[in-house]
C-alpha cells in the first residue's frame, strides 16, 4: 500500500509541475471547463490549425456527431461583434472563402469553407457576462 501511495504522490507531482504556464505558449490556445461528469474538453486532434479561436476561448464541447462533422462550442468575453469580425478576419487571412455577409440575414453568422472544410458556419449568441459561439464544419470529401 506504501508503494502505491508514493506512486500517487510521484504521478500528482509530476501533473502539478506540468501546470504552470510556458512563455511560449500560443495566445490563441484554448482553455477547457470541467463539464459535470469530469471531462476535459479539447479540440479534436485534426482541428485546422489555421482556424484561430478567439484568444480568450474556454471551450465548452467538442464533438463529432458524425465521421467527417465537427462541432465547437465556446466561451468569450468578448463582444458578440468582436467573435464575428475576429473570425472573419482570421478565416479569411487564412485563406478560407466566406460567405458575402450582405447574403446572412443575421449579423452574429458567419459561412466560410476552402482548404480542409467543406462547409462551415460559425454563430455566436450573446447571453450577458460570456458570449457562446457554435463552431461547425464538414470536412471536404465527406
């Protein structure tokens, strides 16, 4: 049992070391929330690295419903219009096709595609302190 107990002690130590934060760590990195059961939630390990978060993302869900869709859903403090403008920006800096936004009907909507993506649509909804966004994609060839 004594063996265990360090081994325990050993592990919880080496996480607690890996905690803190590196200077060169991207500024566009998302943080995770804990959801009720435990689960850390991160981005699926193919995620486009040229499709840039808002810098202060704290994600929410990341799932793929089906093979070949994603869906992000995260948190900003950011203004609803910043989200939008920021990832217009981004997407489109990127090389990404967006959508004429004179064609949406809702100024908190973004469609983009190109490169990697099918189809995607990006949505923000403005509910007080934090602002969600819902992030999808198909990836292309699905």
């Amino acid at each position: 049992m004594r063996k265990y107990a360090t081994l325990v002690g050993l592990v919880g130590a080496s996480i607690l070391t890996g905690c803190g934060s590196s200077a060169d760590q991207s500024a566009t990195a998302p943080q995770v929330e804990t959801q009720a059961g435990g689960q850390t939630v991160k981005l699926p390990a193919d995620f486009p690295s040229d499709i840039a978060l808002p810098e202060d993302t704290r994600l929410v869900l990341a799932s793929t419903p089906v093979p070949g869709d994603v869906f992000i859903e995260g948190r900003s403090r950011q203004s609803a219009e910043a989200i939008i403008e920021g990832f217009t920006k981004r997407l489109s800096d990127a090389g990404y096709v967006l959508t004429d936004r004179a064609e949406i009907t809702d100024p908190l909507e973004i469609y983009f595609e190109g490169k990697q993506v099918q189809g995607g649509n990006i949505r923000v909804r403005d509910d007080g302190a934090d602002r969600d966004f819902m992030l999808t994609y198909t990836k292309a060839g699905q």
